[in-house]
C-alpha cells in the first residue's frame, strides 16, 4: 500500500483516472442524442409543397435548417468546411410529381463521420416524409369519415417503443461498457508502473527484491493481490454504482448480482494485470501496450459491434482478456435487468480466467524469485571474489612496505 501511494504514476491510474475520467466521459455524452444538427438546404422547386418539408424538419428537435444552397456544388462546399453535417436536395419536380400522383424523391447527403448526426438527419427526412405522404395519401383518398382516413392513412398501426435504452441515447447505450474496461486497463496499468519501477531501480531488473523471498511466493501475492482489491473494491462500487446514478443511466440489477459479477472480475483483473506485469521491463511499455488495446478489446467485447458479427478467431482471442465476459455480463445485468442465472456462461468464464490466471501467476512469480535468487548468489559471488582480490592486494601492500 505504501508503494501504491508513494508512485506518482500508481496513484494516477488507480485513484484519479477511476475517480475523474468516468465523469469526464459521462458528462460529455450526459445528453445522449445530438439535438439541432445544422443541415443546409438545395430547394429547386420552389413550391408550397417544399417549403412545407423544410419547415417540418426545421420544427424537429433533431435537425436545424441552418443554411440555404442555390446547387449541389454549394452545398457540398459548406459540408467540406465543416459547418453543416447534411444536405436536404428537393429536386425542381418535386411538386410536379406529387400532383401528377408519381412518386416524389428527397435526396439526403449525410457525413458518415459522425453516426449520432447521420441518424438525427436522415431519421428527420424519413419521419417528416411519411407524415406529409400519409396526409397526402389521406387528402386524395376521398374517404367521408375521420376514422376511415386514419384506417387508410395507417392501416397497420404500430408503437415503437425503445427496449433497455429509453432515451435511445449513445451514453446509456457504450457508457456500462467503458466503465467496466476502465477498471481493467486501470488496473493492469498501475500493477504494470509498479513492476516497472521495481525493475528500474532493481540492477539485475528482477520484478521480486532479495528482500522478499523470504515471505514466499504466496504470501507475496496474497499481499500484492489484497492491496489492489481493497483499492478497487472501492473503485469499483464507485464505477458501476455511484457513477451511473448520478447521470441517470440505467441501473436494473440488484446489488447479489452485482456483487456476484464484480468479485470474479475483479479477481481476474488483478491476476491478468499480475501475470501481465512481469512482461514489462520499463514503466513506459505497458501504457503503449495498454492504451493500444482499450479501443480493440471495447469492439470485441460485443458492446459497440455485435457479438455475432465478431470472426470466430477474434472471439477466442478476446477470451484472453476479463473485460470481455465482464462487460457483456454488467450490461446484460445492469441495462438490460438480466439475473445471475441468465448470465451463468459469463459468470463461470470469469471464475475460470480468475483461476487460470492465479496458476500462471504463481508460475511467474516462481520464476521470477528463482531468478533473482540465481542474481542474489551471483552477487554473493562477485563480492566474495573481490573481497579475496582485495585482501590479496593487501598481503601485496604489506609485503612491499615491509622491503
């Protein structure tokens, strides 16, 4: 524990970026759905019936009509500088097509650069063209009654209603997953620094000091391994407890699964960060190892890709990693109200990948104080023939002084 809060690097990853990155990244995305994209306007028609579409989407809450175009080619210029995200083209027989009872086209150009925009313009236009063609649809119909235009109008009635993602906003929808691969990468980072330092400073760059072997192998995990438990059993109630309530995402599941989801995870974090550290030779090296992957293993855990489009190759890869089976299991839970029993596959990988990552830790560390043992008798060794050299030296001295 001294170690933990005496390391400058330590301390950030395992109590300020836990505390302040998960509040950063929820305040940022506390809106969940874009609002007022500016969209820019190419209107040939120049009819009621056009400047009927324009005013609808303009009255969404999704889209803004910020600029209008006289072509294409003006249009695409504003797009390219960043100050609309789409474009809304009505062709120049908009309104001729619809009196003449043809089909009548609205062109929507969207940047694909960001998807939040590109669904906001495109579902506008959609939505905004159904109900004008409804009514238009209803106003040809000739019907007498109210009841008959709405029959005609939607004969097969439907109510879209949002499952486990109410608002539909992308905070409620990635924020559960991000929270749970910060505790990993947290922690794997910060046992990773410590290992590293340990190394630096050590001559031979032995991860377990001379000092420790007395303790034993198990005693010196079961030590390393109950100072990162105390600090993230409280690091993790903060993520998946007290982090969701204040923004409002969705919270579904009981504390039992909760707890139950979170005590193999937590041991298979810190068995994977340990057997991971002893890979690292220099502080620097696991945070290029750990940042490169946080994105990979956030598209493999199922969460912002769909499991099942996932390669079965990178499937069995991403089972290396606790992240995985701990993500799908806190957002089926969490978000979706899932029990213990509905997410048993996820539970009982955790168990094993704690268990397996236990035995290859012990293995390393094994190693790693049977090396730095044969280090500790090579130094014994180089002292003892530089204490002989040097008593020989002085038998020289002696003898040389007594001439």
């Amino acid at each position: 524990m001294k170690q933990i809060f005496r390391d400058e690097g330590v301390l950030i990853f395992f109590i300020i970026v836990p505390l302040v990155y998960p509040l950063l990244y929820s305040w940022i995305y506390n809106n969940e759905v874009v609002r007022d994209v500016p969209v820019v306007v190419v209107d040939q028609s120049h009819s009621a019936l056009s400047r009927q579409f324009i005013r609808q989407c303009d009255a969404s809450p999704d889209v803004r009509i910020a600029y209008y175009a006289d072509d294409l080619d003006e249009a695409k210029m504003l797009v390219a500088r960043q100050v609309v995200k789409g474009v809304y083209h009505i062709p120049s027989d908009f309104d001729f097509n619809v009196q003449r009872l043809q089909t009548a086209t609205v062109s929507v150009y969207c940047d694909m650069s960001l998807m939040l925009a590109y669904k906001a313009i495109y579902m506008t236009a959609q939505a905004v063209s159904t109900d004008m063609g409804s009514k238009i649809k209803t106003r040809l119909s000739g019907y007498y009654t109210s009841r008959e235009e709405e029959i005609g109008s939607r004969p097969l009635d439907f109510e879209d209603v949002p499952v486990f993602n109410p608002s539909g906003g992308y905070g409620s929808f990635i924020l559960p997953g991000v929270l749970m691969l910060i505790l990993q990468q947290t922690l794997v980072l910060g046992i990773g620094l410590a290992a590293g330092t340990a190394r630096e400073q050590n001559r031979y760059g032995d991860l377990i000091p001379v000092s420790q072997h007395y303790k034993g192998m198990f005693r010196i995990i079961n030590g390393k391994f109950m100072a990162y438990f105390m600090v993230y059993a409280v690091m993790g109630a903060w993520l998946t407890l007290a982090v969701p309530r204040f923004f409002g995402f969705p919270q579904l599941a009981p504390w039992d699964v909760l707890l139950g989801i979170m005590l193999p995870y937590l041991l298979a974090c810190i068995f994977f960060g340990m057997t991971v550290s002893c890979l690292v030779r220099y502080r620097e090296n696991v945070m290029l190892l750990v940042v490169f992957l946080s994105v990979p293993l956030l598209f493999v855990s199922g969460v912002s890709w769909p499991q099942s489009a996932i390669p079965g190759v990178w499937q069995g890869v991403s089972w290396l990693f606790p992240s995985t089976f701990g993500v799908r299991a806190y957002v089926r839970a969490n978000s979706m109200g899932a029990t213990l029993s509905d997410v048993i596959w996820e539970y009982r990988c955790l168990w094993i990948q704690a268990g397996v990552y236990f035995c290859l830790c012990c293995g390393v560390y094994r190693y790693q104080i049977l090396l730095s043992r044969r280090h500790a008798k090579e130094r014994a060794q180089q002292m003892e023939r530089k204490h002989i050299v040097r008593r020989k030296i002085e038998k020289v001295k002696n003898k040389s002084s007594q001439l």
